[in-house]
C-alpha cells in the first residue's frame, strides 16, 4: 500500500540516538552510527521523532509500505519491557561495586560544594544573569554528577553549571544555550553526558547553539560510564 512514512537521510545523521528514544513503536535503531528505519509495519507515520533530530535528517515520504501493525508493535514492546523498563538502554540493571574508602566511608569531614552559582537547571536560569560574562560553561546531563564521584572538582569547579535531561525534560535546549552564549561572554563550554544513547541529546543540543550563536568558543565533551569512569 502507498502511505506516509519516514525517510532518514544518512548524510545528515549524526548518530545521536535521539529518534530512537523517541519512537515508542521501535521502528527506529542505530546501526554502524546510522539511524535507521528498523521495520516499515512499525513506523505509525505520526512522526514523533521528527521535532527530536538535531540535523533535521527525518523526513515524511509517501511510498509502498507494509501497513502500520498495532499488534506487532504491542507485542514487541511488551517482550522489550522484560528486559529495560522504560525501553531506553540506559536503563539496563546492573549492580555496580567499588573499592572501598575507609576515609571517605567514617564521615569524618564534609567536601565543600564547588558549585557558584543558582539556579542550575537550564529550564530556569536567566540567559542574561551577570555571571555568564568571562565564564567557562559547563553544561551536564543530570544523571553525571551522580556517576562520577569526584564530579565537583574535575567539572564543577571555576565553572558556571547549567543541567538537564534531554530524555525527560522533553524539550529542546539548543535555543536557551544559543542565546546564553549569543548574549554573553562565554569562554569556553564544558560537555558532561552520559554513555547511553538518549543523553547525546545534550550534547548535540550544544553543538547547535554555538552553531547558531555564530561564535567560535572551544568545546569539549566528557563522557561519563554508568560504573562511574571518564571513557
């Protein structure tokens, strides 16, 4: 049957997993650090990746494809729930042991906060807050500062730091950041994400507002490992 479906351009793809998180159907993989449509009887065509591609490589198609299969698609998902419980694969359960810090561990002294300024939440701060000018950004995905343990010293310190989650705020950030770094003296920014797939979101999202903010500002990105290591 002819029908609207999605088409994804290669050469604009950059891999960041962002459609894939957010087609529920699973109709959307990556592979070889492609995003690539999986299964036509999965894609609904009601584009709910679309608004979450960074490089705008999604686009609609009427072509000859199988039909949308409901029932598939509920069954899938429900196999896939057996193993991540919101689908996502940073939400794979492992244990994770550490060695142990007998210093750290007697609660004998308290690690001063690094942190200068607030709000931090990317949602909220002010894009014209007097603390940006001359400022060296960090910009975290929420969930690192909780996997890395000395995160203050390595990322926070003599930085201002913005977080969020790409996956459950649901919004794009590259807006916000564009007129943060557009409006102000930034002098450089700091990337800190996650390994999973959904978190490329923020980095990207960044990429995007430098492209937009029309200025040349190092960039670096760290990513972080769920055990808790710098890759």
């Amino acid at each position: 049957m002819i029908r609207r479906i999605i088409q994804i351009d290669e050469e604009k793809c950059n891999g960041c997993g962002a459609c894939a998180a957010a087609c529920h159907e699973g109709a959307i993989g990556i592979i070889d650090g492609k995003a690539k449509l999986l299964r036509d009887d999965y894609c609904d065509g009601l584009g709910d990746c679309l608004p979450t591609c960074p490089t705008e490589a999604i686009t609609f198609v009427e072509r000859e494809a199988a039909a949308y299969d409901e029932a598939a698609v509920k069954a899938a998902q429900k196999k896939k729930e057996k193993k991540l419980p919101c689908g996502c694969p940073g939400t794979n359960i492992k244990q994770i042991s550490h060695k142990s810090d007998t210093q750290s561990n007697s609660y004998s002294y308290d690690i001063n906060s690094r942190l200068s300024q607030w709000p931090v939440q990317i949602k909220l701060v002010p894009a014209n807050a007097t603390y940006f000018n001359g400022a060296n950004l960090l910009i975290a995905a929420d969930c690192t500062a909780y996997a890395y343990g000395n995160f203050h010293e390595k990322f926070i310190e003599n930085h201002i730091t913005l977080i969020g989650c790409p996956k459950l705020d649901n919004t794009d950030y590259s807006e916000k950041l564009a007129e943060i770094i557009r409006e102000n003296d930034i002098k450089s920014v700091t990337v800190a994400r996650m390994e999973v797939p959904c978190c490329g979101g923020i980095e990207n999202a960044v990429k995007t507002a430098l492209q937009k903010s029309g200025k040349l500002i190092p960039c670096e990105v760290a990513v972080i490992s769920t055990d808790g290591n710098i890759k």
